[in-house]
C-alpha cells in the first residue's frame, strides 16, 4: 500500500503540481473589446433564482474543448494540454511538453476514469470504474475522480435532490449557497457526509468558488477568475482556475487559453475511449495487488521535489463554521489532431 501511495501522489505532484499564485501568462480571450456579461441577479435573488441562473449558463453548455491550455506549478515544466468535456461525464486531459512530447492523459466516460504518466516506471495506464472507486483503497489518496473537474472548470450544476441553503452574503459582496449533495453526483467519495459552500457573484451570476468539505474536513476547492462572455451563447466561463486538493497537499493551476464551447471535437470513439499507449501495461487501480508501479530516482518529477505546505486561499468567510444551521475559439482542427 505504501508503493501505491507513492505512485498516486507522484502522479498528482505531476499533472497537479502546485502553483497557486502563478497566474501571469493569461490574457483576456476577447482583449479589450470583450463583451460585458449581462446583469443577471437582481438584488435580493431569491435561492431558486440563483439556482437557476447558474443551472442555466451550465445547461447552455452541451461540450468544451481546449487545444490551448497551460498546466504551471514549480519543481516541474510548464505543462500544455488538451481539456475536452462533453456533459455530464465525459472528460479528457492530456498535457504534453515541448521537448518530450506527451506526459499526462486523465480522463473519465460514463464507465470508468484513468490515468497515463509516460515517466512512470514501469509504463503504466492505471484505471478504475466508478462504482468500484466508491469502495476501494486508492480513494484515501485520491479523494476525487476526474469528473469532478467538470464541475472545478466552472461547470455547475445545483442536484434538484439535494438540500440547498441561501443566498448568504459575505464579505466580499456576494453571496453564497451552502449544500448537503450526493458524493457520486460529485464525482468523490470522502470519510463522512458532504457540505458544499458555492460563492457566486450577486449580479452576474458567475461560479467563482467551490469548497466542498467532509465532516469538517475541506475535500477539494476550485476558485475561478477571469471569467468571458459569450453573447451568442449567453454563456459565461472562467479562463483560470485553481484547484487544490488538501488531503495530497496539492493544488493545480489551470489557465484554460482560447476555449470553444459547442463545436465538433473529432471522433468522440477516439476522444471518450480508454486509450492504449504502446508499452504500457494496463491496472485497474482499485483492484490490482500488488500495488502495480513506483517511481525511482530518475523519474519525474526530480528526486528532491517536495509537496509544498498546502495553504488554502478560502476566504474566511466561506468556511464551514460560518454554516447556519440545516433549515470563438479554435477550430475543430485543431483540438483533433491533438488526438
């Protein structure tokens, strides 16, 4: 067990590597044109109002796909990728880098999720169904699934099965929804029962932070900025997102770079299909014994690279003890021949 651990916090050091406040390179995707995203909460919104403003951009949102983002963190090399999403389930991440070509590929369909890293050794694709994951021991290292970062990428959806509480307004101007949700409906499976605090801007509606927390205990946060406006599709998304994942005293910064939402991606075959990489041994992660691989030494990242000290960057006032009581883009080309 102690060989499996390494190899999954090697893994998100790798494709995760923390960054936190590394956010330079990003450029508004529309310059200094962009369109304004329009007023869409009144003062005083109501709980179902707000619901269904952030329901709604997110249902206006059938795929995603990127050609053009940017993994950064230290101890490592800035990392391009590859996202595609196409709701609810299906998601793909593959990073690369200049000089040695791919590195990462994480992705998860309606089945099962996986995870390549080229300098694992030996080779290894390791994968798990989902409702195996639920049950298994690798979840204690890896508290989330990569469906979650559909939701992390600004893709919300309030559960109408679950219980939701709000607005709140906090310190910042505004406001908050705090949730009681279904873990599998979030793609994890923590210790204990599941509270999420989601910060929205009051006017625009915007998803600018996520912190979803396991009896007490913070699971997974995704703070969003930069957000753009599409008038033709009256969809607004982040153009940055930080992800931070305590329990693997990890965090991931994502600059997502000229994104197209709706648009044809390639063969969907090719792009939801578990992949085969030529040397690489297949594991399913939460059934194999014994644990299936390591990293030596020589791998990367370096020997001497360390997991930073996580800091979360939370606002004070959206932590749970403030709970109240329960009551243009690219062209399709372009992201195909990425595969």
């Amino acid at each position: 067990m102690r060989r499996r651990s390494l190899t999954l916090l090697t893994l998100l050091v790798l494709f995760a590597a923390s960054g936190a406040h590394c956010q330079g390179r990003y450029a508004p995707y529309f310059g200094a044109r962009a369109p304004q995203a329009p007023q869409l909460l009144r003062e005083g919104a109501t709980l179902d109002e707000v619901i269904d403003v952030v329901n709604g951009n997110t249902a206006r949102v059938q795929s995603f796909s990127t050609a053009d983002a940017r993994i950064t963190g230290p101890g490592m090399p800035g990392l391009r990728a590859t996202i595609a999403i196409e709701r609810p389930w299906r998601f793909r991440l593959k990073a690369s880098t200049p000089l040695t070509g791919p590195e990462v590929d994480l992705g998860s369909n309606e089945e099962l999720f996986w995870v390549w890293v080229r300098r694992n050794a030996p080779p290894t694709l390791l994968y798990c169904r989902h409702d195996d994951f639920a049950s298994s021991a690798p979840r204690r290292e890896m508290p989330v699934e990569p469906r979650w970062l559909i939701d992390a990428l600004g893709l919300v959806s309030f559960d109408p099965t679950a219980e939701h509480r709000g607005p709140f307004p906090n310190r910042d101007g505004n406001i908050e929804i705090h949730s009681t949700p279904r873990s599998a409906a979030l793609g994890m499976e923590p210790a204990g029962p599941l509270t999420k605090i989601t910060v929205i801007d009051r006017t625009r509606g915007w998803v600018l932070q996520q912190h979803v927390y396991s009896a007490g205990d913070l699971v997974a946060s995704a703070t969003a900025s930069n957000h753009r406006y599409d008038p033709a599709l009256g969809v607004s998304l982040p153009g940055h997102v930080l992800i931070e994942i305590p329990r693997a005293q990890l965090s991931m910064n994502i600059d997502l770079g000229n994104f197209q939402i709706n648009r044809q991606m390639g063969d969907p075959a090719q792009i939801w299909a578990k992949p085969v990489y030529a040397g690489s041994a297949e594991v399913d992660l939460c059934w194999s014994n014994p644990p299936p691989t390591s990293f030596p030494p020589s791998s990367f990242p370096p020997a001497s690279f360390s997991a930073p000290s996580f800091r979360p960057s939370i606002p004070r006032e959206s932590r749970l003890r403030s709970l109240p009581p329960a009551g243009g883009g690219r062209r399709a080309g372009a992201w195909s021949n990425r595969f």
